[in-house]
C-alpha cells in the first residue's frame, strides 16, 4: 500500500474512535480572579495526590500508540499545569509567571499523526473548522524526522507530533470545532471536538 492508502486508512481509523475529553477546564480567554485561583488550586491538589501535570490537558483522538491523537491546553488548564510543577517542587508559581499565563493570546494544540517515511510531517499544516469558517493557526511546528511507531516494521511505521497556536481572538472558544492536520504528503487526519464541552 502506498503512503497515501495508507494514511487514509489511519484516517478511517481516525474518524471511527469517539473523541475522548478527559477532566479538564473550560476554554476561557479572560478568566476571573474566583477562577484563576481554582485553577491554582487544582494544581495544587494534583500535586498532593501525585497525579501528573498532564492531568490537566483536555485531550481528543485515540487513546494507544497506533491512532492519531492529541491534547490541547487551555488557559487555566496551563494555571494548574503550573501549579502542580511548582508544587511537586515545594514552590508557588510567582505573579509574573501567573501573569504571563493569563495573558498569552494563544491556545496551544498539539498531535500525533502516522505515516511510512521520516519525514513524513515535514510542512505539515493544522486548521480549526467551525461551522464552515476555516480557522488559521499563528504558529506551526512539526518533527523534522519522525519517530518509530509501535507497529514498526510494519504500516504505519513513524509517527511525529504536529503542534499549532491559535489566537483565541480567532476562534469561538464554545463553538462545535474540527481540528484537522495536513500531512505534507497528502490526506488528513481529523478530531471532532465540541469546546463548549471542555470543563
């Protein structure tokens, strides 16, 4: 099978996991003082129990090595990221680093994706599509040389991340929403997302 069956079979494969939505916070671009300390505090908590930072990303696709998937990070998702590091540490995030959280203009979305070649990812692209409105990232960033899967030597055998930020003055943070990732050489990889579903 070439390169291009092959992707779109992990397409299908794709499009027939549901997307799971792990624990996480709603997306909000200007968050309340109420929240902002609840996410704290979650981080916090996290930490006592010794549940790992990662808790926190809301994640989307499939849950083993063989299916693409992801995770994204909202702003007080990122708070109690941050909260749960520096107190695994005995420390407290610092107003300035609270700060630079609360204002970044942009939501982090990272992915894995598969294909046969290690380069496969290189000049890959993501977008967001909600209700017809196609949704340009600011930034994109990809593995130049992808890893090897699980599956090698046999189909798919790398996989690589893609990674993209989205100005949320962009986007609708409680819109019906489709993450798709364009590998170079062709196909697509897409996750169905409802963000209004993010808590």
């Amino acid at each position: 099978m070439n390169s291009l069956g092959v992707m779109a079979s992990v397409v299908v494969a794709v499009a027939s996991v549901p997307c799971i939505i792990l624990p996480s916070v709603a997306i909000d671009s200007q968050p309340t003082q109420e929240q902002i300390r609840a996410a704290l505090d979650r981080g916090k908590e996290a930490a006592q129990q010794h549940s790992p930072p990662d808790t926190f990303y809301v994640r989307f696709g499939g849950t083993d090595d063989l299916h693409a998937g992801g995770f994204l990070i909202t702003k007080l998702g990122s708070l109690s990221v941050m909260a749960t590091h520096t107190a695994l540490r005995g420390f407290e995030p610092s107003p300035t680093d609270i700060t630079q959280a609360i204002e970044a203009p942009t939501m982090l979305v990272s992915t894995v994706i598969f294909g046969n070649v290690p380069s496969f990812a290189v000049g890959s692209y993501m977008v967001f599509d909600q209700n017809g409105k196609t949704i340009k990232p600011v930034s994109v960033r990809f593995d130049g040389r992808a890893n090897r899967s699980a599956a090698w030597p046999d189909h798919p055998r790398f996989k690589a991340k893609v990674v993209a930020s989205f100005n949320y003055a962009d986007f609708d943070p409680t819109a019906k929403t489709t993450i798709t990732v364009f590998p170079a050489n062709g196909g697509e990889v897409s996750f169905p997302l409802d963000f209004a579903q993010i808590k």
